[in-house]
C-alpha cells in the first residue's frame, strides 16, 4: 500500500487532497493529480456510486480503490458535496486487492462514513487526519492477516509466486475490452478468469483490472486485461485507457440491435487513438434465443467491413468464451514475436 489520500471538490480551487496519509506522500504530482482523476470520474457519473471502485493511474504505475462520498452542505451548489477516499498501491501487488475487494469495502464503508459526518459538522482538519491515520493502520492490519493467509503462515512479501511474476514479466499483453453498457464485458471477464457468472447488473465504474495466463501448444502468454466501462457518462476518459492496448474485444449484445450498431463506432475510437492493432468481435448473450435481435447475416456483413474475426459467446453458459480468448492470445503472440 502506497498511501491514502482525502480528495474533496473544493468549489474554488477544484479537486485538491485534503489530507494525505503518510502527509508526504510521493511523488508530490500524485497530491495534485489523483484528486483530479478521481473528480473527473465522478463528475462524469450521474449518481455517484456507494461501491469501490477500482481505477487505475496509468501514468504512475499504480492503482487506486476509490469509495466516493456525497455529503449534505447547504452552502454548497445544490445542497451537496463530493468526497473521496482513495487508497493508493502498486500495480504489481494488486492480486491481493481484487480477490479480497469485499473486505477492503467493508473498511471504506466505514470510513466513508465518518468522514461524511466530519463534513456535515464542519469538522477541523485534524479530525480528517486522524481519520485517515486510523484507517491505514486498519488497512494494514488487514493486509498483514490477508497476506498470511495467502501464503499459509510464511510471511513472504510478493502474493503471487515467483513464477508467474517471472512469465507474466516476459510476455505480458494489454487487452481492452470495450462494447456498450451491459452487453456482457464484466461477465466474460469473470468467466474467463474464475468461471464465475453474476446475474445482478452492477455497471463498471472506470475501469477493471484482471490477468490470467493462457496455454496454447505449449506457449504460455500472460493477458492483462482491461475491462472499460461501457456507459456513456465515461466517454470523456475512457481513451486514456486504451494505450499501450496489444489486442481489442468489442463485444455487441445479439438481443440488442442498438449495441450491434455500435461496434463500428466503438472500433473507430480505437483505431483513432492507438492505431490498428488485432480485434475480434464477440456477438455475447447467445442463449437467449428468443430475445435474439441480430441475425447472421448481418454480422458477416460487418466481419466483410471491418475484417475482424467474430465470436458468438455466452456469460451465463461458458459457451466459446475460452475461444475468444485464446484466438485473441493467438493473433497477439503472433504479431509480437
Ligand atoms: N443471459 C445472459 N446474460 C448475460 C450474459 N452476459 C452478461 N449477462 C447479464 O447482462 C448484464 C450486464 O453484464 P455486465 O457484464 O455487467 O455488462 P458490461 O458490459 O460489463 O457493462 P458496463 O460495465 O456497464 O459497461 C448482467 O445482468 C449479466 O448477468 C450472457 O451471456 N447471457
Ligand atoms: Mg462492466
């Protein structure tokens, strides 16, 4: 854990760190710099969400988990504040985070809520600085008693073995994963990664992070893979994300003509921003064959125009999801060596 940072918008000066924990936390930039992607974030939400989310700072080669806070002041513009909490790690050790999100929500929560009664009641500096140093001391703690139970007692610095850090270092790729809002992108993730299938929508906010290794003929090629949010109220910094992209899934509904009409749209952005790079359209939500709104021909019409492969998946199934993958995998271990 690198550090925490208390981001308030400040009517006059913007997003600024209120407090940071350690208080000089480095490089300075991030003081500046994170408030403002956070911000920026939300101000591109409509409702500001009660749930981490994970965003990562690219440029600094760290993430963040970040619980915003709406707070009640009437002298404010409309009556309410923004405020955020935001715990600051390196890329590398971010295995620990995800698997365990739920418990460092749980510490956010609580957190969030105190400081959302700090601002109501004016509360000094002091207090939010308190409050911060009591929740890194938590936040530590907490990792302390994650990391032995990862490791079985040993305590051992790095959560993931030596082994795929050393794999993952040599052929590590970029994938993004775009699409419109609900077509899937989160589901196949998660199926691909942990065989897992969530059936309540919990839209992504910014973006999600997740690696797996894949085999094929005996080559190992390591996929980091970037799953960006698909609503439009991210459009403005959603870009920023598809640097440095080896490969690109654009994944359209088959129950939803609106999404399919999309794709287009989606692989020009991509292309006019990192150029051309491999891409193959996944057609998801193939069992719902009834509710089906885009036909076969149609989708070798778009293949014929874009020249890009085309999957026909499904979440909830499994059902070519591992396909799609390893192609991707394929084409980009192909093009990089
Ligand atoms: N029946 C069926 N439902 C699916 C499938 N894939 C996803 N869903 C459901 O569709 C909804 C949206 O899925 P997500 O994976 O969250 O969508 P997303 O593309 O990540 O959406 P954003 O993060 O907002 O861009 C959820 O309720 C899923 O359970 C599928 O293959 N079949
Ligand atoms: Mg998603």
């Amino acid at each position: 854990m690198k550090g925490l940072i208390y981001t308030v918008f400040d009517e006059k000066l913007g997003p600024i760190a209120k407090v940071c924990q350690p208080a000089d936390l480095s490089p300075p930039e991030l003081q500046e710099k994170v408030p403002m992607m956070v911000m920026n974030i939300a101000s591109n939400m409509q409702e500001v969400v009660q749930a981490i989310a994970t965003i990562p700072i690219p440029a600094f080669g760290i993430k963040s988990l970040v619980r915003f806070i709406k707070f009640n002041d009437p002298q404010l513009r409309g009556g309410i504040g923004e405020a955020a909490l935001v715990l600051l790690f390196d890329e590398a050790e971010d295995t620990i985070y995800y698997k365990y999100i739920k418990q460092f929500e749980e510490v956010f929560n609580k957190y969030a809520k105190v400081a959302k009664s700090f601002q109501e009641k004016k509360a000094p500096k002091t207090h939010y600085t308190t409050l911060l140093g009591s929740m890194s001391d938590e936040l530590r703690g907490l990792l302390e008693v994650l990391e032995k139970e990862e490791t079985g007692g040993e305590k051992t610095r790095a959560f993931a073995s030596d082994e795929s850090e050393a794999s993952r270092d040599e052929f590590a790729f970029k994938l993004v994963i775009l699409g419109d809002g609900s077509v899937g992108k989160t589901s196949l993730v998660l199926h691909f990664t942990d065989k897992a299938f969530r059936q309540t929508y919990l839209p992504t906010i910014g973006t999600n992070l997740s690696e797996k290794n894949v085999e094929f003929d005996g080559i190992k090629v390591g996929l980091v893979i970037w799953d960006i949010a698909g609503q439009a109220k991210f459009n403005k910094f959603r870009k920023n994300f598809y640097k440095g992209g080896k490969g690109v899934f654009i994944v359209f509904d088959l129950t939803s003509k609106e999404s399919f009409k999309n794709v287009k749209a989606w692989y020009d952005d991509v292309v006019s921003t990192i150029g051309t790079v491999p891409c193959i359209v996944i057609g998801n939500k193939l069992d719902l064959k009834e509710k089906r709104e885009v036909d076969d021909a149609s989708i070798a019409a778009l293949k014929a125009e874009l020249k890009c492969d085309v999957v026909l998946t499904s979440a909830l199934t499994g059902d070519h999801v591992n396909d799609a993958f390893i192609t991707m995998a394929r084409l980009i271990h192909m093009l990089n060596h």
